[in-house]
C-alpha cells in the first residue's frame, strides 16, 4: 500500500464516521431513552406550561402559557433561593471538583493503603443520602461530636451552629454535599490517570518536578476531557439535589438553606404543585442545557485539534 | 458472553411476577415506623379483623412516609391503590382531589355508631363522608419532674409561670424547653398553640398578635431556654431530646406515650399554658376506603371492628392517643390513665379543628408552610417576629384570596 | 538540579500526600464509625450518647433485621443491581464509543440530550414512569425496577466513558481497519480492551447506584414482600420518626456487598494496570 492510498482510506474511514457510520451503536440508547426518559421529560415540560395539580394529574391538561415561570419569578423569596442555589451549586461544583482531584493525585501512588482508602470513601459514597445526611446532621449538631470534640480541647467555648446559623447553615450543607462527590470524582479522575504513560509519570515522581508542577504538566493535561465531563455531572447534581438538605435543615432556618431543586421538591410533592414544581425543575435544566451547549463546544474544539 | 447475558435479561424481562390478591384480602396502607407501640397497633388490628372475619386477610402495607402521597398519586393514575389507607386526616380533601378515597357515605349513614363520633373527626368533602378518625392527637407540656422538684417551681398555668420556671431551671443548668421548629406543617402545627395565645388566628389575622405571639419563641431564644437547633428538628428529634433528661419542659404530642416510658426520670404531661385563646389543633390519623379498591364491603368491614369499634379504638390508648369515640373515651383505660387525662381536659378548653376551616381545603399545604417558615425564621433569627408576621399573614391572605 | 533537591521534593511529595490521606481518611472514616456504633446501640442512647463512645452496645437491632425477608430483599437487590448494570453496559457502551468518534453535529446534539436527561429530577419521573410500566403490564415486578434503573443511568454511563474511548489514539483503530478490521471488530478487539479501566470503573459505579436506588423500587413494587434493601432502609422513615439503629444496621448491611464488590473490581482494577500501558 502506498503513502498516498493509506492516507485516502484513512480520509474514507474518518469521513464515513463523520458522516454517521457509528450510528448504529447509538440505537440501543435512543431506543431506551426514547422509551424511558423523553416521555418523562415530555411530560414535565407539558406540565410546566399547564395548570396540573393533584385534581387533573391524570386527566386534562389546559395550557397556561407562561403563567407557571411568572408566578415563579415573581415570588418574593425566589431571589434569595436563586442566590442560595447559586451559592450551593457553586461551592458543590468547585470545592468537589478540586478536592476530587486533589484526592485523586494523593492516591495515586500505587500503594495499597491508597486502594483501599480510596474505596472506602466510595463505599460511604454509596450510602444513601438520608443515611449520610442524617449522620452529619448528627455530627454537626449542637451536642454533636464535633462540638464535643471542639469544646474538649477548648477551641470553642459554645457550639458552633453549623445547621442552624442563618449564614453558615447553607454553607455547611453544600458542604456535606460537597462531601458527597469527592469520592465520586476522584474515583472517576484517578482512572483517568491511567491513561498516563506510566513512563511520564514515573520520570516526574523521579525527577525532582515539585507536587504542583507535576499536577500542572502530567495530571491536569491527561485528565482534562474527564474533569469537564465531571464538572459538567457534578454541577447537574448540583442543580439536583435536594435530599441533603431535605434530610438536615428542610431549607431552614426560615428560607436560608431553600434552594430551586429542594423548592421544586416541596411545590410538587408537599403542595402538590406539580405545574410550578415542573417549572422549577426545566428552569434548571434550561440553564444547564445552556451549560451542556457550551460543554459541547468546547469539546468539539478541542478534539477538532486532536 | 454478551448474548448469554442479553438472553438472561430478556428472559427476566418476560417473567413478570403476578401480584397475589386474593379475593377475601385486603391491603391496608399506613405509614408507621420506627415506633413499636404503633407498628402494634397494626398488627392488632390485622389479628382482631381476621378473627372477626375467618377466611378473610390483611396485608399491612407500610410505605415510607415520603413517598405515601406520590405512591397513591401513581397508583390512582392506573386505577389502583389499596382497599384501606392511613393517612393523615388533615390532607382528606387533598387525596379526595386526587380521587383517592372513596366515598363512605353510604355505609357511614348505614353505621349505627356514627352519633358516637364527634363532628371534628368526620371529614367530608363535596358535602360526603370520606374519611373518619379513630383517634385524636394533640400536643401538650411534657415536663420532667425530677428537674421541677429541684427547682421548686409549681406547674405553669400561664405562659409568664412557664418562663418563670424556665429562667429557673436554667439556672441550675438544664435546658429550657424542645419543641420542632421546622419550616414546614410540623413547625406551624406546634407553633399554632403560642402563635394563637394572643389572639391570632385562621379566622382573625391581627398582625400585632401574631408578632406578639411569634415574639414568645424569640424571647425564649434569647434568654436561652429554646436552642436555635430546633429549627432543625421535626416532631421526634425534640422528643428524644427531652428524654435524655436534662430539659424542664417539651411541646409534644400524646403519641410519644410509649417513648416516654423508657424515660429514665419522672415525667408528666400538663395543658399548655395558653389561656383561652390559645388554639391546639386536633390531629391524628384518618381512615379511609380506598376508591379503587375492589372489595369495598370488606373494607368498610375491617373499618368498622378497628378504628371505628369502640373496643378497636382502645387498642390506640398504650400509644397515648385518645380514642374518638364518646363512649370509648369514656372508657376506664382512658379516664383512668394519667398521661391522657390533661390532654383530655385541652381538647375541652383549647382543642381546635384540623384542618383549620378557615383556609381554603386546597390550599392548606401552603398556609401550613408558610406558618412553618415564619416560625422557623423567627426561632433561627432569620427575621424579626415583625417581619416574619407580616409575610405570614400576606401569605394567608393570598391564600384565602 | 542536585541530587539533594530532588530527594527533597520527592520528600515533600510524600508529606503532601501522606497529610491529604490523612485528612480523607478522618472525614470519610468519622461518618462510618458513627455509623456502626449507632447500629449497636439501643433507640433511647442514640441521643443521650450522641457523641460518647461508652454506651452498652447491643446486637438487638441486628437480630431484629436478620430475617429471612431480609435475605429475599438482598436478593432482589443483587437482581436489580447486576441487571441494571448488564443492560446499562450493553446499551451505553457503544453508544460512549460512538459518541467519541462522533465530531459533528450529532456529537452536540447527543451530547447536550444526555446532560438534559441528566437534570430531570428522579421525582418527576416516577409518575410517567408508572403509568409506562402499567401500560406494559409490568408494574411490581423487578424488570421495571430495573428498566427504569437502567434507564436513569445511561446518559449518566455514557458521559462517563466517552473520555476513555475517546483517550484510545485514533491510529490505532484506523490501523486496524485498514488491516481490514470492520466496525465492529475494531470496537471490539481494540477498543473495548483499551477502555476497560474507564469501562469496570463506570460498571461499579452503575452497580452501586442501582443497589442503593429506592425511589423507583418504592413506587414501582406494590408488594413489600419484593422490596430490595434500599428500599427495607426507606421504610425506617416512618411518619413518626426514625428508628436510628434500625437505619444504621441496615446501611452497614446493605453495604456489605458494595465492600465485597470492591475488592473484586478492585483486583481487576490493578491487573489492568499492570497488563498494559496504552502507548
């Protein structure tokens, strides 16, 4: 085979893909999601432009327009549940995408305790959120261990309010959360790390590369198309979740721990406001498809100058 | 190896597993957990039922509290749901929307006990019987005597006495008081009590004693007799708490009966010191046919020799509930029990119908919220008893529109 | 550099390391321990010893749980989790391989559906999902746990393992076309084994979440009697509280198998890493 020839089949191949030849493998997917999760996805946008509450949740739905994400809007608590999401989106996205990674690095090192600490952060990961939010709940309160531990050694005289501060209490709760993706993320990135020649990585332990130069140059490169895909799920989870909080402040002390995904939750399923709950939960979602777009772009830059 | 697999999956798919109801079963949905005397409850009446009834079975479904609503949402959505549901009697017309419940007008006029039951545990919607309570719960002062002996403080009439002992027990070095301060139903369920004290209520939204009223738990939070942790805390967590022995008093409800007994120090129950203006609502569960169930005479059957009999009803008095009936309530295990007898006497001075009347039937979810959350910020701090009145009462107002 | 320095550095590097394990191992490790102490503890000291290691411990909460309704729910449980892991493979593998060579329009638009799937809020989908599943007569049985599991996880699976196909160097699967290699034996024979880290990682993932999954398992099965365990630890949710121990001996139960799971894929985890080095 010639040069030349090798190269135009190379052009034929890559064309043919472009042009859709892996379509085939996408159809168990759309076969499943179409059946599973568009409708449920269909509905709820259905919902959010309709009057549906518990009367009518099974039978006609009338439209309303926009009237849903006007009332929404026009709440006058919702700029300080938007801020509180923002906060909590914020602080769960970042803190556990570093923190995640930072993990991931100090793992790294093909040592068994690494294996097994790693796996064990996993293991409580995989424990439900009304277990781990409860037992923090637990930890952080005001006979808590923490506290007692505090007090003990004399840091603090009074508890501190960790769940019942009107400033703290959503900090503490994005942190949990926060706490709740880190084994999730590093698991995921130190996979990713894998993909490392074990040549580069052994060059850089053995050379003297300082810890950060060798997360800039050798970790933080190999791992980039993961960390967005894991920036991108851990702020939808953000954007998400609402069962921590649910569990530990029920979005108190008065609104300071309510955010959209936790008020979405109580309008559906405690007032049985399905239409506003519905609206809240595509508010979301809108913003994070702008999000997602802005994901997919990104990606398909970088890989146009793989 | 894929194939192999694929093929094992798609045979469990086809393996649909029948669900077993036979003819003479019915299901009865409930919610309760966690708490032995009132898992007994449910299995006494399972027993009782399936004696009175041979042939015939119960099967006691228990669904997580969270989820019986969206359960039942989603069952009626297919024409199911089970034959008996427990629920909580304030949301009878919320799940009669949801065409949940069946109507029980018939065999409710039919019933020749229906005069023993007092009209605040009969709900109706659309002008029909739907559900009717076999109990009534409500809150009171739980207190901790050992701690009331030491500081020589008699039991408080008024709420000035209560903070007198309180500011007393502090002193020595106990804790004030625990109660749930929840932004949500829970939280304006204990706080309506003090909240009414002054004069507010449902039917008059005087925005000077609801800010009086809120004002109570703000000053029992600064003087330090109430922790600001109570807005963390649903109707048990308090309750434990005060178990524990180191607080004077606890709002909490007559259910807690059976916790109470492992208390290990003397404890008693008083009526909340609230005056006569002070409103208490009247609570518990509501019992209901369910309005796809196919066995409707069976249901109403094992209805009426359970939460509607008046030897069914005393089943409920170890958990500390008080039976509906006029004359069960009349009966010795309940006269003659102390814990009951101060709730009781609220129910004559204090107690008042839940759902309040006052808010429309649909909409009682939000008031409920919305007097949570005033509560819950005023004891968090998030707001002055002012301001947190203020956004209350235009929340209500909105409601009743 | 002298040798000094670098001996210095790879010193430093270890404090680093040993200090952040340190700090992991004490905020993932305090939850587990107060975990198992409240599980051996009797409902009235869950409070009075709120933050004391000294209480008389007790197996009762233990032996109330071990039941043989307990063992049918762990059953079930391995059901729905193995299978809903299978299905969520078979379907989302190929597609994150697609998805990875993919880099025109379809890859933006498949990518931003799978993120939006990923918004919906699981509570939204309970009640179209029951009326689905009615539909297709399916309701209480654990296929349409499973479906639906299975279904809540793909976009999730394929986002995740798109970046590991996409890391296998394009050369190689174009090499092995040119050899001759279809599609299919290509994705098969080269790209499959390459991605087996990213692959193993997202199945014990997948098998973990599905395990723990209640949600659907309580909307979806109308019998308790077929309930998995995650959804036995719901049911200590009561609408009068929570039976503390109860919850507590159930998580460490339940979570048994994910420890056991783990030391499997943990293993094979570690083989993959010493069979080969992608470059």
């Amino acid at each position: 085979m010639t040069l030349l020839s090798t190269k135009s089949s190379i052009d034929a191949i890559r064309s043919a893909q472009r042009k859709g030849g892996h379509l085939l493998y996408v159809v168990p997917a759309v076969f499943l999601l179409t059946l599973l999760s568009a409708f449920p996805l269909f509905q709820l946008a259905r919902m959010s432009f309709s009057d549906v509450g518990i009367k009518n949740i099974t039978g006609v739905w009338t439209n309303v327009g926009f009237a849903n994400f006007k009332a929404i809007a026009s709440d006058p608590d919702f700029k300080q549940i938007l801020i509180n999401t923002l906060v909590f989106v914020g602080i769960v996205t970042f803190l556990g995408l570093i923190l995640g990674f930072v993990a991931a690095t100090a793992f790294n090192d093909a040592k068994k305790s690494s294996d097994f600490l790693l796996a064990f952060m996993v293991f409580i990961w995989a424990l439900p959120p009304i277990v781990n939010g409860s037992v923090w709940k637990f930890l952080l309160g005001g006979d808590g261990l923490i506290n007692v531990l505090l007090q003990k050694v004399s840091l603090i005289s009074e508890p501190i309010p960790f769940l019942y501060d009107p400033k703290m209490a959503l900090y503490s709760v994005a942190m949990v959360n926060c706490w709740a993706v880190i084994p999730f993320n590093a698991l995921i990135l130190k996979a990713a790390f894998k993909s490392v020649s074990k040549d580069v990585l052994e060059a850089s332990e053995i050379d003297g590369v300082t810890p950060l130069q060798q997360i800039r140059y050798v970790y933080f490169p190999s791992s980039r198309p993961t960390l967005l895909v894991l920036a991108i799920l851990t702020l939808v989870y953000g954007f998400r979740s609402f069962d921590f909080i649910y569990v530990m402040t029920y979005g108190g002390p008065g609104l300071a721990t309510n955010t959209l995904p936790f008020l979405g939750y109580i309008k559906a399923f405690v007032l049985f406001d399905f239409s506003k709950g519905a609206a809240i939960a595509l508010l979301s979602a809108i913003f994070t498809s702008g999000l997602a777009l802005l994901y997919s772009r990104s990606v398909r830059k970088e890989e146009q100058n793989d | 190896m894929a194939s192999i697999v694929a093929a094992g999956v798609a045979g469990l798919l086809l393996t649909t597993m029948p669900a077993v109801h036979a003819a003479e079963s019915i299901t009865v949905w409930h919610y309760f957990s966690g708490n032995p005397t009132q898992e007994k409850v449910m299995t006494d009446y399972k027993a009782i039922f399936e004696k009175e009834n041979p042939g015939a079975t119960v099967e006691n479904v228990y669904v997580p509290y969270d989820q019986m609503n969206s359960k039942l949402i989603a069952a009626a959505s297919t024409k199911t749901g089970p034959d008996v549901v427990v629920f909580n009697g304030a949301e009878t017309s919320l799940l009669v929307d949801g065409g949940i419940l069946a109507p029980m007008d018939s065999y409710w006029n039919a019933f020749a006990d229906k005069a023993q039951f007092p009209a605040s545990v009969i709900h109706k919607a659309n002008g029909k019987v739907y559900s009717a309570q076999g109990y009534v719960n409500l809150l009171g002062l739980w207190y901790n005597a050992d701690i009331l002996a030491k500081i020589k403080m008699p039991l408080p009439t008024t709420i000035a006495e209560m903070e007198k002992a309180m500011a007393a027990a502090k002193k020595a070095g106990y804790k004030g008081i625990t109660l749930c301060g929840l932004p949500q139903g829970q939280g304006e369920w204990q706080a309506m009590p003090f909240i009414s004290s002054t004069g507010f209520n449902y039917g008059n939204l005087n925005e000077k004693a609801l800010t009086d009223g809120l004002g109570i738990a703000k000053r029992w939070v600064d003087k330090g007799y109430l922790s600001k942790e109570a807005t963390t805390w649903d109707q048990t967590v308090p309750f434990q708490k005060f178990l524990v022995g180191d607080t004077l008093f606890a709002e909490n409800g007559n259910w807690q009966a059976g916790a109470a007994a492992g208390a290990k120090f003397k404890y008693g129950v008083a009526a909340l010191p609230i005056g006569s203006k002070g409103k208490i609502y009247l609570g518990g569960e509501s019992t209901a046919i369910g309005a796809f169930s196919k066995n409707k005479d069976l249901a109403w059957s094992y209805l009426k020799s359970t939460y509607f009999s008046k030897s069914g009803q005393l089943v409920v008095v170890p958990v500390g509930s008080i039976p509906s009936r006029l004359d069960s309530a009349k009966d010795k295990s309940v006269t003659g029990n102390k814990l009951l007898k101060p709730f009781a006497a609220e129910i004559a001075k204090n107690g008042a119908n839940y759902p309040p009347t006052e808010i429309p039937a649909t909409k009682i979810a939000d008031a409920q919220t919305a007097g949570g959350v005033a509560w819950s910020s005023v004891i968090g701090g998030t707001a002055t008893p002012a301001n947190a009145a203020k956004k209350y009462i235009a929340a209500i107002k909105a409601l009743q529109g | 550099m002298t040798n000094a320095v670098k001996k210095g550095r790879k010193k430093s590097r270890g404090i680093v390391r040993r200090s952040a394990k340190t700090i992991f191992a004490f905020f993932y490790g305090m939850p587990i321990v107060w975990i198992i102490l409240t599980s051996f503890k009797q409902e009235t000291d869950v409070f009075s010893t709120q933050s004391s290691l000294f209480f008389s411990p007790t197996l009762s909460t233990y032996r109330k749980l071990l039941t043989s309704s307990l063992f049918e729910s762990f059953t079930n449980s391995i059901i729905i989790a193995t299978c809903a892991t299978v299905i969520t493979l078979l379907v989302s593998i190929p597609a994150g391989y697609a998805l990875a060579r993919f880099s025109n329009k379809t890859l933006g638009i498949g990518l931003t559906a799978l993120i939006i799937f990923q918004m919906i809020p699981q509570t939204a989908t309970i009640i179209p999902l029951f009326q689905i599943f009615n539909k297709l007569g399916m309701l209480d049985t654990l296929p349409s746990v499973i479906l639906a599991d299975a279904a809540l996880l793909t976009p999730f699976a394929i986002l995740l393992m798109r970046p590991f196909f996409r890391s296998i160097p394009v050369a190689l699967v174009e090499a092995s076309q040119i050899d001759g290699a279809s599609s299919w034996q290509s994705f098969s024979k080269i790209s499959l084994p390459l991605a087996r880290n990213g692959i193993a990682t997202t199945a014990t993932l997948i098998w973990i979440i599905s395990w723990g999954e209640f949600l659907y398992a309580v909307n979806l099965i109308l019998s308790p009697n077929s309930y998995p365990m995650s959804a036995i630890l719901a049911q200590q949710v009561g609408g009068f509280g929570i039976f503390w121990p109860g919850l507590m001996a159930l998580s460490v139960l339940a979570s048994l198998p994910v420890a056991i799971l783990f030391i499997f894929t943990y293993r094979l985890l570690r083989e993959g890493l010493t069979l080969g080095a992608v470059k």
